[in-house]
C-alpha cells in the first residue's frame, strides 16, 4: 500500500489521474467504497510528469498503443455519428474532444473487492449509488461478475448483459448538456453481485471520454432538436461553464460527501446539480 499511495491522485482538489485508494469514500455512514483504481491520461505532453509505477512503465508503449486505438478508432467513430443524428457538421464533436489538447480523457484499472454477505446486506447490495459520468462517453469492456444495472425511465433497475467481444458505451453528462436532454447521461450504479459470483473480486477496464478542458457546455443548435422540442436550454446555470470546471466539481463531491440515502443531489458548480440514486 505504502508503494501505490506514492501514486495517490489529488482527488480532493478535482484531480484524477493516478491512484484513488480502497476505502477513501464514505458512501454510507460507517461504511467505505470497495474500490481501487488507477487512471492513466492522454499521452501528450500536458501529463508527461506524472510519475507511473514501474508495472506502467515495463508497457507503457503497449498502454498508449492501446488507449490510442480505443481513441482513434472508436471514439472518433463514435463522435461523428452523433453528430450526423443531430445534423451537424460531422467534425464538430470530433473539433472539442482532439487527442493532442488538454482533457480530462483517461484509461482507468478497475478493482471492486468481494465484500462479506453482512457488508452486503447493511448497504442494501448497492456498492456505487445510481450517478451519471461526467464527460461525454464511457466505453466499459466488459466482464462477467454481473453488478452493472441502468435506470430506466421508469425508475427501474435493469441488468446490463455483457456480450462476448462487445464494449458497452454510455452516454454522459457534456451529450446532455448540449442537446438540452435529448441525449441522456446515463443513469448506472453497481450492484453486489449474484450468489454464485459473491466470492470473486471485480475488475474492470474502461476509457473515459471528455471533451477539451475550456469546452463550454453551451446547447448546440441543431434543427433536429428544434423539430423535436429540444431547442429550449435544459439548465441556464450551466450554460458557459467549462467542461474542465464541470469535472473537477464532480470528482471533489464526489470525494468527500456521503450520499443520503434514496435520491439526492449535490451542487456541483455555479448552483447546477448533480443527483444520486439508491
């Protein structure tokens, strides 16, 4: 532990990259997160200082080669074709979200620790509450230990089933802002999972995706949200807050509060809400 904690992320001042520690988060009262993790950024310039552990360095060319991929041959897919539902030019999500500019994108290590069926049961089995990711999509790839559920629009929790050679993409908060709505941040949490997967620890790899730090989270003007009712601003107080700010709000709420329990919202910036789910 004394190792990793070299590597410690300043999560209390909005800071991501690095290591977080099991436990930091107080997510009932008495009761701490199950999870370690570890987030690598971009590969340019702006994050050369920061210091890797040696297991990061002995494959760093394949971790870049690897996080280069997912970028260029994914999400840059990906950001085109949501521009052309929303009848943009297709570069404009591509133009806010370039590799070589400063963002808060990153590949995270994932570690949910197996807890005991007591644990389980005085946290009611939700291990991370119901929240939304903060940048524009989370491409998860996917394992089988069954914890993953989304919320419906009718408040329900519904499993997401892994799919062999599949990565499952959720949307996120920077697409809702911008489209007043019309494209809905995900609404996820993690569960404990089944009986017969209650003994085994729960690792993941995802990328986080994020637009350009000074990106504003300014309603595009498409003709296909006005001719669908979405031309009205969703939250005015957002509107010329950077997609920078919005991060580093989350991440230092996110830190140190402890969530209620049931729905809940926390103010982020500028009075504009974050909300939470049991």
């Amino acid at each position: 532990m004394e190792e990793k904690l070299k590597y410690r992320a300043n999560l209390e001042e909005g800071g991501y990259n690095g290591y977080k520690p099991l436990g930091l988060r107080e997510i009932r009262p008495g009761k701490f997160d199950n999870t370690e993790i570890y987030n690598i950024p971009k590969f340019i310039p702006a994050y050369e200082q920061l210091e890797h552990p040696a297991i990061i360095k002995q494959h760093k060319a394949e971790i870049e080669r690897f996080a280069r991929h997912i970028f260029d041959s994914i999400v840059q897919k990906l950001l085109v074709l949501v521009a052309i539902v929303l009848e943009l030019p297709e570069d404009y999500f591509v133009e806010r979200h370039r590799y070589g500019d400063q963002s808060d994108c990153h590949l995270r290590y994932m570690k949910y620790h197996k807890r005991s069926a007591q644990d389980n049961a005085e946290l009611e089995n939700v291990w991370v509450k119901g929240h939304t990711d903060f940048g524009s999509l989370t491409l998860l790839f996917r394992q089988p230990v069954a914890s993953l559920q989304v919320r419906t629009p009718q408040g329900e929790w519904k499993y997401v089933k892994p799919h062999p050679a599949s990565i499952t993409v959720n949307l996120a908060d920077y697409l809702d802002f911008v489209t007043n709505g019309f494209l809905k941040s995900s609404v996820h949490r993690v569960v404990a999972p089944p009986p017969d997967q209650a003994d085994v620890d729960r690792h993941g790899v995802l990328y986080f995706v994020r637009p350009t730090d000074d990106t504003e989270l300014r309603p595009v003007e498409s003709g296909v949200l006005e001719k669908l009712g979405y031309d009205q601003v969703k939250d005015e107080a957002a509107v010329g807050i950077t997609a920078g700010q919005w991060v580093k709000g989350r991440v230092k709420t996110n830190v140190m509060k402890v969530p209620e329990k049931g729905k809940n919202e926390h103010v982020i910036v500028n009075g504009v809400k974050a909300t939470y789910y049991d």
